[in-house]
C-alpha cells in the first residue's frame, strides 16, 4: 500500500510499527471528533426528544 514491503528487518519492524500508531492515532481523533459532533444528535434521536 505504501511500499512498507520492501523494508526488511529492524527498519521494516519500526517503520511498520509506526504506520500501525499513525493509522492508530488517526482513528482515535477522527472518530472522537466524529462522536463529539454526532453523539448528542444520536443520543436525543434514541430518546425520542
């Protein structure tokens, strides 16, 4: 996907690890973001208010 393969050994282990904690902390913020602004909404929705 992003040519991760043709590292090898510690360098290809760090770098893939780092990939993991970028794509990691991506999806931390942007479904935060996404339940800071939809979570009331829904939760109102549920209610029936």
């Amino acid at each position: 996907m992003f040519g991760l393969e043709a590292a090898a050994g510690p360098t290809g282990a760090a770098i893939l690890i780092g990939a993991v904690l970028v794509e990691a902390l991506v999806l931390y913020v942007g479904y935060g973001l996404l339940e800071s602004a939809l979570g009331p909404k829904i939760a109102r929705m549920l209610r029936g208010e």
